[in-house]
C-alpha cells in the first residue's frame, strides 16, 4: 500500500516536472505516427522509473516482434535471436532508471539490441549458421514478390520461396555486420537514415554509404532473382 | 498454365520478402515465459561490481568502503606523520633517536639508561624514576636531583624545546621534598603529572620479575621485531642503532601490552580498533 502510494506519487512527480525539462527532440522523430508512439513509450518509461514494475510489460508487448526481427534479421538464427531479444529487454529492464527522454525509447531499444546483436556476432563469427523461421508465403508482401518471380504452385512454389529465403539470408550474411544492420534497419525495418544514425550512433553520411555499398553488393550477390 | 507477371523485381522487393519471415505464436508464448524467468532471475541475482558502477553505484560502493579506507588511512598517518607529542609507546625510542644528534642529550640518555638498569625498570619512563630515586635517597643534593631532572628531560619530552620540561621538573622536585615520606609511587606521579600526564597505575604496575618470566616465547619474537619495526619507521629517523636501542630497552610488559593491542601472533599483526 505504501509502495503503491509512494510510486503514484513518485509518477505524479515526474510527469509534473519532467514534461517541461525533457521534451523529446521532435526533430528526431519523423512520422506523426512515430511521434505518438514515442510519448506513449515515455510515460510507460516514467511509470517503470517510479516504481511500476509491471508497466515494463507494455513495452515488451509493444516492441518484442520488432526488436526480435532486427536481431533475427541480423543474426539469421531464430534460437539465439529470441535469446538475445530476451536479453535485450532484461537489459532495458535494468538500465531503465538510467534512459532520459534525449531520444525516443524505440530507438534506445534497438540501439540495446543491435550492440548486444553485433556483440555476439563478434563473439561467433567461425560458428554461426542459419535456423530461419517460415517464410509465410500468403503474406501480402511475400506472395506480390513471388508471383512476379515464379509460375509454379503447390509444393514447387513453396520449395522456391525456401530456396529464395535461403539465397536471401545467405547474402545478408555475406555483408558485413556494419553493412547487414543498415540494410535490416532500413529496409525490413522502415527506419529512417537519422533514426539509424541514433541508433548506430554515426553520422547520416556513414548510414547512406552503407547502405550504397551493401546494396551494390547484394544486387551482385541476388542478380538472378532480379527483374528489370 | 500460370505465367509470371512482367512486373518487375527489385532488391528493396526482395528485402522485403524478410518482413514475412514470422515465427509461429506457440513461440511468443515461449518467449513470454522465458523472459519472465530471466527478469526473476535479473532481480534476485546481485551484479558484479563493475555494471553497479556502471550505474551510478560507485559512491554508494565507496561509502561501504569508507570504513575499511579510513581505517587504513587512520593507521598509515599513524606510522607516517611526524607526532610532536610522543606518546607512551614510541617515547623513548623517539626520544633517543632526535637526541642522536645532539650530544648533550645523548649523554643524558646514557645515564638515564645506566641508572635505570638496576630498578628493573617497567611503564614508567627512566628518567623520571631516576629523579624520584634521586629525592628517596636524600642524597645532599638538590644539585644532584637537578642535574638527573636536566639531564633527563631531553630524553621524557619528545618535539618540544629541553628546556621547558626541565623547568617543569625542577618545579616539581621541592614539593616531592616537602612530601617527605610519600612513596614513591606518589614522588613519581608528581613529577610526571606535570609533564606526561602518566597515571599513578603505572608505577603501581611494576613489580619484580622473575627471570622465566622475562622469557620471550619463539612465537612471540616475530611480533616484538614486527613491532619495533613499526615503531622506528613511526619515529621518522629509522636509522638502524635507534631500533635496535629500543628493542633493548623495551621492557616486558610494555611489550606485551603493545603486542596484545597490536595483536601480533605468530607470523601475522592484526591491529584492533
């Protein structure tokens, strides 16, 4: 009860004060829809810093696919991808009390998750292999780029969406890692050049040389599934 | 037959095939239940002492060190500053090695520590059992006092000018004289209540000691070296001849007693607060 009252009181405190002092840099933030989402993480992140712990839940709700699809992505292994989310999040958990409202949360999250991510990458570099999750071929997005690639059906549509998943990923980890997480993050992720700039904490200029030289080398790498 | 579209395919077509890549939702709810037990376990387990000062946890750390710190710190100045009162245990030997460089008093030492041999002499420093024996005796000679209480205070005071202790002395004796038969415990405390505030128990403590008990037991002797050590470094002139006077002359039970507070035992000193 009085954990309770002194947390309600704490979390009162804050949003009076806090609002004024750390208003987030809506410059960084590019979509209205971002910029919402944005203030709803920051009151969550103020509810957990003064004390509700399970206000933490909501945050892992809200992004636990995303941060898991730019380790997976990344990584290119479904076991150690939802290990290291899990990590990712165990870790916000723990420096939460630390994270102040100078950059929206998502972004201090996939910045958590992508040097846990590059960590162990480093750490695995002669032993990594891929375990990748089904392709859902009925997704709006995936059945558009496969139809235009292939006349077959039946289980030979599915063996070529397998043997496509498979080049795909295969060339990703060709890229180096700095190359592979631009990549995932801007183009399976949707995030802009400044947000993966934040995240990656380099400039925007280093972000879109990246992705030229990552995008020259995947096009070699993908050449016969191209269509021009 | 089915044939492909002719639209056309790029690489940003092809990356976005990876946004279909989904696990099933049986592994949502795998996921669920293990990150609930590592964030049981990430609240229980204590971290390492690094991610805590990581967290702003090093001043917190350094209060719990606080303690252990100032404790050292407390007994490197010790050893370490320079003290111009001396104390008790380091006396004499801070005595005789600032009064190395002055012959006067070094000859004033000589003879306190000459006459001091015959009264098996314990807590109470020589020079001042000297002037006491000096007035029991009655020996004509107030001279003859004087001159032990002048000779002595280079060797009682420790810093301090030789010439105020003196004074102080010789201001002492007559009303030790007029006392007439007072002991000399009594003799003693006046004479060294004016200058080292030594209290009567300490003469009282002095007894006769029997040759055996004068022996030294081995485990004991790494302590008393130990122990000298300490005090000669403490004296700030560690010259060799000053350490070795000391071991010497430092009687039994105070080197017991500093042995006990000290806590040497065998090969190892644990110092109590």
């Amino acid at each position: 009860m009085v954990f309770r009252f002194a947390a309600r009181g704490a979390a009162a405190f804050a949003s009076a004060v806090i609002p004024a002092a750390k208003v987030l840099p809506q410059a960084l933030i590019a979509s209205p829809e971002r910029r919402q989402e944005a203030d709803a993480d920051r009151e969550i992140v103020l509810r957990v810093q003064a004390g509700e712990v399970a206000a933490f839940d909501a945050l892992v709700l809200r992004y636990r696919e995303r941060v898991y699809g730019v380790v997976y992505n990344l990584i290119g292994n479904r076991e150690d991808a939802a290990d290291l989310t899990q990590d990712c999040f165990i870790k916000a958990f723990r420096s939460i009390h630390r994270f102040q409202a100078q950059a929206a949360f998502f972004t201090w999250l996939y910045r958590i998750a992508v040097n846990s991510t590059l960590s162990q990458l480093r750490r695995q570099r002669l032993r990594s292999f891929l375990s990748l999750d089904q392709l859902d071929t009925e997704a709006p997005v995936a059945k558009e780029v496969i139809d235009a690639l292939t006349d077959k059906s039946g289980a030979d549509r599915a063996t070529f969406a397998q043997e496509l998943q498979e080049k795909l990923n295969d060339a990703l980890q060709r890229l180096s890692i700095k190359h592979r997480t631009v990549v995932t993050l801007f183009e399976i992720d949707g995030l802009n050049h400044q947000e993966i700039a934040e995240v990656m904490e380099c400039s925007e200029g280093t972000v879109r040389s990246r992705l030229h030289y990552a995008k020259q080398q995947l096009q070699a790498e993908l050449a016969p599934y191209l269509r021009r | 037959m089915k044939r492909p579209s002719q639209r056309p395919v790029s690489l940003e077509d092809l990356l976005r095939l990876k946004r279909a890549e989904r696990p099933p939702e049986a592994f949502w709810a795998d996921f669920d239940r293990g990150l609930r037990e590592k964030q049981l376990a990430a609240l229980l387990r204590s971290r390492p002492w690094w991610q805590r000062w990581a967290d702003g946890g090093f001043w917190p750390a350094l209060g719990r060190l606080a303690l252990p710190v100032g404790a050292i710190g407390l007994i490197a100045g010790l050893f370490l500053v320079p003290r111009p009162n001396g104390e008790e245990a380091a006396g004499p030997a801070l005595a005789l090695s600032s009064t190395e460089n002055v012959p006067v008093a070094v000859v004033a030492a000589e003879m306190v520590a000459v006459a001091a041999e015959g009264v098996a002499v314990a807590a109470v420093p020589a020079p001042a059992l000297e002037a006491a024996a000096a007035v029991e005796e009655r020996a004509s000679v107030e001279p003859v006092a004087l001159a032990a209480a002048e000779a002595v205070s280079p060797a009682v005071t420790v810093g301090e000018p030789a010439a105020a202790p003196a004074r102080v002395a010789k201001d002492a004796l007559p009303a030790a004289w007029a006392a007439g038969g007072q002991t000399e415990t009594l003799v003693a405390a006046s004479l060294l209540g004016g200058t080292k505030r030594f209290e009567p128990r300490a003469s009282n403590a002095r007894s006769v000691v029997e040759p055996l008990q004068q022996m030294v037991p081995p485990g004991e002797r790494r302590g008393t070296r130990i122990l000298t050590a300490m005090v000669a470094a403490g004296a700030g002139e560690n010259g060799p001849r000053a350490s070795e006077r000391f071991a010497s002359r430092l009687s039994e039970e105070r080197l017991y007693d500093q042995i006990e507070r000290f806590g040497a035992r065998g090969a190892g000193v644990n110092v109590r607060f």
